[in-house]
C-alpha cells in the first residue's frame, strides 16, 4: 500500500485557480489508478479524476473536464490536481486516492463514487477547499 498526504487547499473566490498536491510514499506505483475524489459536506463522495501510474488514459467526471487536470510526477512521487476556473459547486474536502489494479486494469470505474473492494484504496487525509461568489 501507498501512504498520502494531500496540501494546497484554500479558500479564495470564484473563477480563480488552484492547484492541490498529493505526496506519495510506500509501495512502488506503477501498478495503481490515481486520482482525487471530492466530498461536498453531507454529500457522497466522488472521483473527479483519474489516471493509471504507467499509461496515458486520463478520465475526468463531466463536472469538471476542461477546467481541472490531474498529473503524475512519479520520479517525485507527486500526483497533482490542478484546478482552473473554479465555481461555488467545487466547493469540497478534496482526497487523493490509490487504487492498485492490474496491469490492464482500467481506470474510468474511478470516476464517481468509490465502486472497488475497499481493501485496494489508500486515501489520504483530506484537504479543503473553498470557492465563493
């Protein structure tokens, strides 16, 4: 397993940018489907993006394509959300998650709520953000 530490959230105002981070230890990541989840308050939690480790294939939930794009410095070990032209509704507690799958294993399942075993994600703690009008 994998051990995560988010930062970057803020409050600021709509339309702004911003960028959240994900720094990752433990397990090798070549075998995993990363991406950030988002958590209104007193909703369900969803995947927002995703992509494998190793692989080109990036999905995005319909809410947020073409203003938010997730990135993978894996020499680092970094997993990047960044997020542009941000509304009121982004508003959330932002979670970076690993999910291990296979080598062919696709990640689009990752896009809305958490469907896998439990067992194969590592979250980490949370970061918020806060976007008003």
């Amino acid at each position: 397993q994998v051990q995560l530490v988010e930062s970057g959230g803020v409050s600021l105002q709509a339309g702004g940018s911003l960028g959240l981070s994900c720094a990752v230890s433990g397990d090798t990541i070549n075998t995993y489907c990363a991406g950030w989840y988002r958590q209104p308050l007193g909703k369900q939690r969803e995947g927002v993006a995703s992509r494998r480790t190793r692989g080109d294939n990036i999905y995005y939930a319909d809410s947020v394509k073409g203003r938010f794009t997730v990135s993978l410095d894996e020499a680092k070990r970094m997993l990047y959300l960044q997020m542009n032209s941000l509304k009121p509704e982004d508003t959330a507690m932002y979670y970076c998650a690993f999910r291990r799958t296979s080598a062919g294993g696709s990640c689009l399942g990752d896009i809305g709520p958490p469907q896998g075993p439990q067992h194969l994600y590592s979250w980490g703690q949370g970061t918020q953000v806060n976007v008003s009008v």
